[in-house]
C-alpha cells in the first residue's frame, strides 16, 4: 500500500497498467471513440491506447464533448479501466456518472495531487476507498 | 447536498422516469463538485445532438421513451447532417441515420431546433448575472464572458439533465466570487495595426488556453470597440487549446469595468506582458505544415455571422474562389442572407455554405487528406485529428486572398 492521499470522486475498484499523460487532453478529437487511441498528432502520448489502462492526467481541455466520447468507450468496452485526475474534472468524470447511469460499466475516477504522478509504478491497484496499490506487471 | 422538496420529488420520480434519471446524474455531478443545493437555471444549450456513437443515441432516446420534455428554453448546438442541405455530407450509414435519430430525439424532448454553435448570435442572449447551463465550450466561454451570463462549462449529457430538471448544482462559475481574474494579461506593448488584425483574436485565445489552462484572465489593452466576433474567435480559441470557461477584457466585457474590480482589487497570481514575438510563435504552431498548395478553406467556427460574411464578400471583392471556401453557419444567418440577397453571391464566388453543423464535427471535404487553411483557432486545433487535413493558419483577408490563388498568401506586415 502506498501513503499516498487520494480523493474518490466516484468509487469503485480496478487495476491495470498505467497510461500517464504529459499533456492535457480534449476527449473529443483527441481520442478515436472506436479505438481508445490518442489521435491528435500533436500530443506526446500520440498513438497509444486507454483501453484497459489506469489513466493518468492533470484534466481534460477543449470540447464539453469529452463526455460523450468517454461513453462511447464505454460503451464499446474500450474504456479506461480506472482515472486518475490531478483535477476533478467535471466532463471526465460526467461521462463515467452516466455510464454508471446507462449500465456500461463502473470505474473509479479519483484525484490525486500531480507531485505524486511521477512515482507511481508502472501496474496499479485502485481500492474502492481510493487507495493505491503497485502491482506486478499482468 | 440539500435538495429542496421538489428537487427530492424529482430525484423520487414524481415528475417522471427521465427527470428522475436526469436529477440522478445532476446530483451525483453535485456531490462530486461538493456543491452544497441546487439553483434554478433559466436556459440550456445543448451539445448532446452532435452524433458521437451509438451510446448517446440510447441515452436520448431512452430519455424520450420515458416522455423526457425539457423544462427550460434549450437551444441545440450542431448536429452531424445539414439538415437543409443534406446531399452537402457525406456521413455515410449506418452513422448519418444514427446522426439523424439523435437530432430527432432531442427535438423530441422540447429542445429548439437553432442547431448553431453560436447561439449567442441566434437569438438566444441570457442577462448578466443570470444562471445557465450551456455546454458547447465556445459559447459556455462567450455567455460567461461577453454576456456575464453564468454557467460551468458543462459536458455532453449535463446539458440536457439540467435542461429537463432546470437545475444545475451551485458551483464553480455560478458562484460570484468565483468569477474574479486572477491571471492579468497586459496586450498594452503590441501594436494597434495588431489589434486591428482579426487573425490577432484567435492566436490570443490559443495563447491563453494554452498558457493559463482553466484560469481566469484578465486582458487589458485592447480597444474599447473590440467587435463581438473578435471576442467569440478569442473565447472559442481560448476554449480549444485549454479549459477557458471565462476571460475578462478591461474595459469591454460587462464584470470588468476596470482592471482593478476584474481582479477584484487583488492584486494577480500571474501577471504577463505579451510581445509580439510570444504570439507570432503561437500563430506559427497554429499550422501543421509549411505546404502551400491548398484543397480547402473552412471558416466559421465558431459559426459565421452576416457581418463575417459580409467581410468575406468584400474582401473577396468578387473574384472566384479557386479552391472553395467551406463557410459554417446556422439558419439563423442562411435567413439573413436570403433576405440581404446574398446567397447567389457566394455561391458564384466559390463560397459553399453548410448549415446546422460543421465541417469538423461531420464528414464534409471531398478527399480525407489534404491541406486546409483557416482563420478559426478552433478549427486549427481540430482539423488534422477530426478531418485529415493538415492546417494553415491566417486571417480571414489571407483566407480570401489564398482561396483566389489555390495557393497560401499571407501579409506578414501587422505581425512584425
């Protein structure tokens, strides 16, 4: 268990490799809805796919629009298997609430201060009361 | 969070299964936020029709099937098909008839068919200091900041929960004390030829989401006359490259009547004194490619008005378009024209108008690669993920004068 404090804004369970984003994201025309693929060229993280994955990120920028493209992932089971915010982003955490709402799926969304960012371990385990844990690679 | 009695009816069912489902997310979006009660909002702008996949189409039309009816004036943003001019998208099926069921619902729900990004310029002007609940990052940042209206900027789905219930949780920027710059942003050293520039709005707006993310700034030094498209090019670039939800301009913008009272007589966290050097750098990574043989020019984003048109017909200053000029509006301008007798006009100029959306949000241009130029900050940011294209970005007289040649033409003078 790592000391780290982090604040559940939806609670619930998950593990997986960690995604880290080095630059902030707009979900719409950032991210391929039928893919889970970061699809704006000009983002270093270019390329690689969410799906699955802890997502790791200070907040999302630009479109309200994120909401529904992160539904889409859900939808299409390409979701992130958990997120990690810096900030509580409303549109992020939205797009979990309503497919929670729509039965698609259930995954934690917390937030954590950024300055830990950097130590987190590549594979991780988030607890329903949003504690952190490294795990081994799966 | 407290809910009042008949906010708990809701939440209880007693105005029905959609308002019910729609106060669940609302309130679960509050208590996320840590907002204390609920307030009533008085409009909505609605992002929710804009076809993203099949999941928000069974969101709607769940909605719908429960007999869902929105409670407040709710205008629509764009959607993914031309309603008027259906042959001009080239969405395919089974998208364009899930595009199509997506609008329909909405409609279905009580919303008003306005399909225009720029509901500002529609018709639809909430009052200084009146609560709403706009989605559409553009026009959350115009209604906060060139109307001094208040609403957060909420996401797809939050727009229609609040429209159903007429309610949004009390946070973030319905709060008074949360709407104070805290970020000043001196424009006092660069030059009023500059200023006078309309391609200098949008690299300002791309600076700032980029350098202060979802802070508030406030800006000084530009003229007292700054036109409203000015500021919506600046809040829609703004809200592109960053999280800006609202801005100030000292002098202009109605909750700053001054410098000091933007700040709310504090002094700023940040202060920044730009140099003409810091924007032409922003301009500069604006485009994608240094390319200059052109496919495409798209304008109106956000949406064009009559005056944006108007400036397009003068400066094209009727020569034709050698590479067309894809011009997004709504009805509400396609009205305008029809009555000003303009629409033969751009059509012989090269000038292909889309209405009800846009060519970002839906499949448009003729080939899925190529080489767009551009004087939408918006557009900039989205055109290569979204279109294929690659951009070039420059001010709508460069637009003009490229789309008559095929080829990019840029007057550099203003920004050295």
């Amino acid at each position: 268990m790592m000391d780290i404090r982090t604040t559940a804004l939806l609670a619930g369970d998950a593990s997986g490799q960690l995604l880290s984003l080095s630059a902030d994201i707009s979900f719409w025309g950032g991210v391929d809805p039928c893919s889970g693929r970061i699809i704006d060229t000009r983002h270093p993280q270019y390329g690689q796919c969410m799906a699955g994955k802890i997502l790791v990120m200070n907040r999302s920028i630009g479109s309200s629009s994120g909401s529904s493209v992160l539904l889409e992932l859900f939808q299409r089971k390409l979701a992130p298997a958990g997120i990690i915010l810096a900030e509580p982003d409303f549109i992020i955490v939205l797009g979990a609430v309503v497919a929670r709402e729509m039965g698609y799926g259930d995954i934690p969304v917390i937030q954590l201060n950024p300055e830990h960012f950097d130590g987190l371990p590549e594979c991780l385990e988030i607890s329903r009361s949003g504690s952190l844990k490294a795990v081994h690679k799966q | 969070m407290q809910l009042s009695d008949s906010e708990q009816a809701m939440l209880d069912g007693q105005a029905g299964v959609a308002t019910a489902m729609a106060m669940r997310i609302i309130t679960e979006m509050g208590r996320v936020s840590g907002a204390e009660k609920m307030i009533p909002v008085s409009s909505a702008h609605i992002d929710s029709c804009l076809f993203h996949g099949a999941s928000g189409v069974e969101f709607a039309e769940r909605l719908v099937a429960e007999k869902g009816r929105v409670c407040v004036p709710s205008s629509l943003n764009v959607g993914a098909l031309d309603l008027l001019h259906p042959e001009k998208i080239r969405l395919p099926d089974p998208q364009r008839g899930l595009a199509r069921r997506l609008m329909n619902a909405y409609v279905a729900l009580g919303c008003i068919p306005s399909w225009t990004c720029a509901p500002y310029q529609a018709g639809f002007r909430p009052k200084c200091g009146q609560d709403i609940a706009w989605a559409e990052s553009n026009a959350v940042v115009f209604a906060n900041s060139v109307l001094g209206a208040r609403t957060n900027r909420y996401g797809d789905f939050m727009d229609i929960c609040c429209a159903l219930t007429g309610r949004a949780p009390y946070t973030g920027l319905h709060i008074a004390a949360n709407r104070f710059a805290t970020v000043e942003v001196d424009t006092g050293q660069l030059s009023n030829a500059l200023k006078r520039s309309d391609a200098f709005y949008a690299v300002l707006g791309t600076w700032l989401g980029s350098t202060v993310g979802s802070d508030i700034a406030v800006i000084t030094g530009l003229p007292g006359d700054v036109s409203e498209d000015r500021l919506k090019a600046l809040g829609a670039s703004a809200a592109s490259s960053g999280g800006v939800a609202l801005f100030h301009v000292a002098g202009v913008t109605p909750e700053a009547p001054s410098l000091e009272a933007a700040l709310n007589h504090r002094p700023p966290q940040q202060r920044f004194c730009l140099t003409t050097g810091d924007l032409v750098s922003v301009r500069d990574r604006m485009s994608t490619t240094d390319r200059d043989q052109l496919d495409v020019i798209a304008v109106g984003s956000p949406h064009f008005s009559l005056d944006e048109f108007q400036r397009l017909l003068a400066l094209l200053d009727g020569r034709k378009c050698a590479v067309p000029i894809y011009a997004c509006t709504g009805r509400h301008v396609l009205h305008q024209l029809e009555s000003h007798g303009l629409l033969g006009t751009l059509s012989s100029a090269g000038v292909e108008l889309i209405v009800d959306t846009c060519v970002v949000v839906t499949d448009v241009f003729p080939k899925t690669s190529g080489v767009m130029m551009t004087n939408s900050g918006k557009f900039a940011h989205y055109s290569l993920s979204l279109t294929g294209h690659e951009v070039v970005f420059g001010s709508l007289e460069d637009c003009a004068n490229s789309a008559v040649t095929g080829r990019v033409v840029r007057d550099e003078q203003s920004w050295r």
